[in-house]
C-alpha cells in the first residue's frame, strides 16, 4: 500500500525517484499494490497517465461517481488513467479511482478518521482556503459512514490477493 503525503507526483526528491522505481517492478511483477492519493499519483504517472496540478485544490467532502460522497484532499490529480487501466470511479476533477492488473488507484482518502481529518483542517486547511468549521461538521456527520467504506475497500483489496500470496506472506 502507497499513501500520500505532502510530496507532489513531480517534486524532485531522490526518494520520490526511488518510490517510482519501485512501483514500475511492482507494477511489472503484478504484485498487488494499493496507492492512495500520492500513491494513486505515483501509480498513474509510472504507467503513463499525466498527472498534473489541478486548478483549485480539491478538498473535503466531494460526489465521486461510483463511490458516493468521498473525503478528497490533495493538489494534483488526472483527467484519465494510464494506458489499460479500467477506470472505475469519477468526478469533474476527472479520475477518481482506476485498477490496472493487480493495482488499484483512489484519489480519495478512504483510510481517514475523524481525528487525522481534523488535523488535516487545523494544520494544512489555511493554505488550501477551507472553511474549518464548515468541513469540520461535515467530517462529524459522514465520518462513521466513510469509515465504514473505507474498512470494506480494504478488505474487498486484501481479499483479492490469491491464498497462496496471503499464506506465504509475499507482496
């Protein structure tokens, strides 16, 4: 699993090299892989999506097409997955989630809690021009059913690695 983090897909820093080359041989060996947010970013790139600064920040709570009202914070984004992908949710922001052989990509962040939310709000809300308290009884309200998808999403993803993989505790 790739999460994300305050790097964006194009920053120039010798481990954000070092993190795509590792996910091109994951990729290449069709070692299941999970990336959220900057690792959904880092997977599209590496399999030749362009990823690139979107215009206004998309942040709090947003209709995905196929997922419902989703937590969102990040900068950066794609209108389309790579090549072969199957993209399996949307917004007008573009792609949302894809899956390309055994990786799965989702721009939204269904791993949150309410505490990392209102973290988020307090410490990185100001530079992305939130209305705290708004985001924050919104976060109060949907948080326990974003939770709930977010713990299905993980266990439909950990499902699908084969029994043998799941025995032997390979990637």
């Amino acid at each position: 699993m790739v999460f994300g983090g305050e790097a964006n897909v194009d920053d120039a820093y010798s481990w954000l090299a070092e993190e795509k080359a590792w996910i091109a041989e994951l990729l290449e060996h069709g070692t299941p892989l999970l990336g959220v947010c900057l690792g959904a970013q880092l997977i599209a790139a590496v399999a030749g999506a362009r990823v690139e600064r979107l215009p206004e920040p998309e942040v709090g709570w947003h209709d995905v097409e196929g997922v419902g009202l989703a937590f969102e914070w990040h900068r950066y984004g794609f209108e389309y997955g790579p090549p072969d992908a199957t993209e399996l949710a949307r917004n007008e922001a573009g792609c949302q989630s894809f899956r390309l052989g055994n990786a799965y990509a989702i721009q939204f962040h269904a791993e949150v809690d309410e505490p990392t939310v209102m973290g988020w709000i307090r410490d990185y809300g100001p530079e992305v021009g939130v209305d705290a308290e708004a985001l924050a009884a919104q976060t109060k309200r949907e948080i326990d059913r974003w939770n709930d998808y977010g713990r299905r999403l993980c266990e439909d993803f950990l499902s699908s690695l084969s029994p043998a993989r799941r025995a032997a505790g390979r990637r």
